[in-house]
C-alpha cells in the first residue's frame, strides 16, 4: 500500500481525504498496527490501482490461513501462535479474497485467550459475514460470535448466537463438540448442572474421537464443575481428580484448576488449602478477567473467616483491575455486607432497582438468584417479613449467603 501511494507521489494525507478517513489512520493502516474493515480497504485498494490479489485454493498463504483456523478450533495453541505471528508479516491486501476467513482467525485468536478487548475490534467484520454468507458457510462465524459474548457473561446473547447456529445447521451440530463445549459452560454459567454436564459429556465423546486432548481437558473441567456445584460426588474423590489433571497435563488452563481445586478444598472445611491454591492461581494468572474472579473467591473466603481487614484488602485489589460489570456489583455486594451496610434502603435500593435488573438484562439469572437470597435474608433480619417472602419466593435462599450474613449482621 505504501509502495503504490509513493508511486502517485501522494502523501499520507493525501490519500487519506481521497477515502475519506484520517492521515493516523493510513499511518496505521501501513505499519500494519490497524486491521480496516473491508469497505474502506476496498476504497484504498480501489484509489491506488492496486488489483485484487487472488490465490489458487493451494496458494501456501491460504493452505497456512486454513491451517491457522483448524488449530483454533482444537486449541491447539502453539500452532495457532506460530501461524499468527507468520501471518501477521504479510500486507492485509493479501488477503483480499479471503478477508472473511482472516478476520475470523483473528477474532477467534483472541478469544481463545480470553481477550475480549482486542477480539471486539474483529466483531464487526465478523458480524457481516455471518448475516450475509450462506448458512453452511456462516456456521463458525455465528458460533464464534455466541463464545464472544459467553466470554462478556451476556449470556442472553451467547445463548442467541448458539440456538441460531444450530437452528440454521441442525446437522453440523450433531458432530460439533466445540459447540456443545460452549453450551456446556453457558449452562454451568447460569446454574443448569444437569444440562451443562449432557453438553459436556457429548463434547467429551466427541473430542476424544478425534483425540483433541486441548477440548478434551476443557470438557474434563466443565464435568467437575458442576460436580462442585451439585456436590453428588464424593469432596476427596473430586479434588483427586483435580490433583491428577495438574499432576499430568500442562496446561493454560492450570492456573484455572487451582483456582477450581480451592473450591473443592472450600467445600471441604480445608480453609487453609482454599486460600493456598487461590493464592497460586492469584500470582501466576495473567488473564486479568480470570485473576478478577479468582480475587473475589478468596475476598470471600477472608470474609467467612472473618478477617475483614484482609477481605476488604483484596476487594479494593480487585476492584483496581476490574472491567467488568458483573465482578463491580459482586465487590461492591461483598464489601456492603462486610462494613455491615447492607440493612441500609441505599443498599437495598441499589440492589432492587440497578443490579437485579443488570443481572436479569444480560441473562445471568444465577448471580440474579443470589441477589435475591441476600435481599431475602435482609428483610428477614430487620423484620420486613412480607418483603422477605417475596424475595424467598423468586428464590429461596442460599446456605454459604445466609452464613455470610450471620457473621456480619446490619449497622
């Protein structure tokens, strides 16, 4: 590109009110720091003479473009990186014929990091094509986008995104263990243990037909999730399993299931062990989406223990590198009951009239659920037993709150 601008003897800013943008922008565009969307490199390509570049289905570029996206789907994550970082070398012109596949790559690159941030300027191509390709073809690209917001927790939308890539290819999704995987932790997410663990199960027998030991350890992980959550097996026989995967598999995700073993240890009275393994992950995660979730544990593992000096610590830790919405009301829900100030109508006001209906908005009805067991509770306590009931009604109260209020009743 800046070959043929030099060639017409324009400058950067020249070029840049022929298409209709921003000198910065071209500037970007040729240190290869900014990915254009496909209309306005249309317009460069267009203005500068430059013919479209179209490969042969065997061009080693393509050939590479499609490796890259097969070794995202297996999470076979070195290889991903390989193909990455060589594909980045080349001008995104390039890629002209097959824009729809490298900005899918990209997207997914991002995502199976968890890095919602960077994938979020890919969504838009990404969205494009999967309202205008046909629906063989748009399959990954809806999938794509479900996982996109099931990593944002607006689980409304992952659940959309999901029901309309299998409504449009009901038969891709038979053999699809990828996006059973996702339902798998949609469901955990909202606290469907059994139809979690179905979706879970069929991934499971999926991956392991094709030997994918990436998805097969994340199909592992959701199962003892929501055998945490459900708690019909045995404590010490799930944490040994926990031992047994870091004890055999390296992993991105080991931080993940330390994080998962001190909940384990949690449920099993082991406070000392809970804090040990949550520490671990704490320290090593670099994921801060991840870290901010580990934080809240442990904030509230302090809290059961009483050491409010050092749970309020970790909550203004969190609350430092925290983004996310979600995690702002669940510190700020910890932190109320921790300084006794959940008794007050600001409180309770906040909770009824801004979180609930946060929650309610973006699909997460478990963290819903549980605003209404710490309402319930509330009332109950200053004797508004009418205004309990109700809230007990929508949901009727959950242990390890009611034991967090015990220990920190209202001012």
């Amino acid at each position: 590109m800046c070959k043929y601008r030099k060639k017409l003897n324009w400058t950067q800013g020249e070029l840049a009110k022929k298409v209709n943008t921003s000198t910065s922008m071209i500037s970007k565009i040729e240190s290869g720091k900014y990915h254009p969307p496909e209309k306005l490199m249309s317009k460069i390509l267009k203005v500068l003479n430059i013919k479209e570049l179209t490969y042969p289905e065997y061009h080693p570029l393509i050939a590479q473009l499609t490796s890259w996206q097969q070794s995202i789907v297996q999470r076979n994550y070195a290889t991903a990186n390989k193909h990455y970082k060589e594909l980045q070398k080349f001008p995104i012109s390039y890629f002209y014929n097959q824009l729809a596949l490298y900005s899918l790559c990209n997207f997914q690159q991002e995502l199976i990091y968890f890095r919602t941030d960077q994938a979020s300027k890919f969504l838009e191509d990404v969205q494009k094509y999967a309202d205008t390709l046909s629906p063989v073809n748009n399959y990954p690209y809806i999938k794509a986008i479900g996982l996109y917001y099931l990593l944002l927790d607006q689980l409304k939308d992952a659940f959309t995104y999901f029901n309309v890539a299998i409504k449009m290819n009901p038969d891709l999704f038979e053999k699809d263990g990828e996006i059973h995987l996702y339902y798998a932790f949609a469901y955990d997410k909202i606290g469907q243990a059994l139809d979690s663990t179905t979706h879970a199960t069929t991934a499971l027998s999926i991956f392991q037909s094709k030997l994918n030991q990436p998805n097969i350890l994340l199909s592992r992980i959701v199962k003892i999730k929501n055998t945490l959550r459900s708690q019909n097996q045995p404590i010490q026989e799930t944490i040994q399993e926990l031992h047994d995967i870091l004890d055999n598999y390296t992993s991105i995700h080991t931080n993940y299931i330390y994080y998962l073993l001190s909940i384990a240890y949690f449920q099993n009275n082991d406070f000392e062990h809970a804090l040990k393994y949550n520490k671990k992950a704490i320290r090593h995660e670099k994921i801060s989406a991840l870290k901010v979730r580990y934080i809240f544990f442990i904030a509230y593992v302090y809290a059961l223990l009483k050491d409010d000096e050092m749970a309020l610590t970790v909550i203004e830790g969190g609350i430092s590198i925290n983004k996310d919405k979600k995690y702002e009301y669940f510190f700020y829900l910890l932190k109320g009951i921790i300084q006794g100030t959940h008794g007050t109508e600001a409180y309770r006001q906040k909770v009824a009239e801004e979180i609930i209906p946060y929650f309610q908005l973006k699909g997460n009805m478990l963290e819903k659920n549980y605003c209404h067991a710490i309402l319930g509770d509330v009332y109950y306590h200053i004797q508004f037993y009418k205004e309990a009931a109700n809230q007990y009604y929508i949901y009727p109260g959950n242990s390890y709150i009611s034991e967090l209020l015990t220990k920190y009743p209202q001012k």
